[in-house]
C-alpha cells in the first residue's frame, strides 16, 4: 500500500527522526535521526506527490537509510521500541549525504 507524504512523516518520527526547520523549498520536508551528535539517517520526502511513487520511496528513501521496503518499514513500526528496532538496521557507513549546519 503506497504512503501519503504524511504518513511517511508519521512513520519516520515514530522511528525517532526529527523535522529539520527551515530547510528545503516547502516541496520537501527533511527529516534526520541524529544519536549522540552524529547524524545516523535522512530522509528527504517529496510533499507534492500523494500517495509517493512506490519506486521513489523504496529507492530513494528507504534504501539508502537501510529500510528494505514498506513491508520492513511495517515490522519495525510494530516493534515494541521502534527507534532501536530502526537503529539496528541503519548502514553504519551513515547517510549517503550529509547536512550543512
């Protein structure tokens, strides 16, 4: 089942990511995991597509940030503390980009 921008918002704050202010143009909303001052994973979600293209999503969101696919997106969203669940799965090369302060 695809996600709406919200929903993909709802799911990754779950997981323990924060809104960044300020940043983008108002088409994106970013989120970051930061863990003892280092940023861990980001996600970058298009506010103008509803529901996000399955294969935006899977690629471009997921992926890089050590998520299979929804279904693996489901099953740490339904484990009892799904910020550690998702801490577990992280790359530990880090995200693929990096944010400027």
């Amino acid at each position: 089942m695809p996600l709406s921008p919200e929903e993909a918002i709802a799911a990754f704050k779950r997981l323990g990511c924060k809104v960044i202010p300020n940043r983008g143009k108002g088409s994106h909303t970013w989120l970051q995991l930061t863990v003892e001052g280092r940023q861990r994973a980001i996600f970058n979600i298009p506010m103008n597509r509803n529901p996000i293209a399955a294969r935006t999503l899977r690629h471009s969101i997921l992926n890089p940030n050590g998520i299979r696919d929804e279904q693996h997106l489901r099953e740490l969203l339904d484990d009892t503390n799904p910020p550690l669940a998702f801490l577990r799965v992280i790359p530990q090369q880090g995200p693929r980009y990096r944010l400027r302060p």
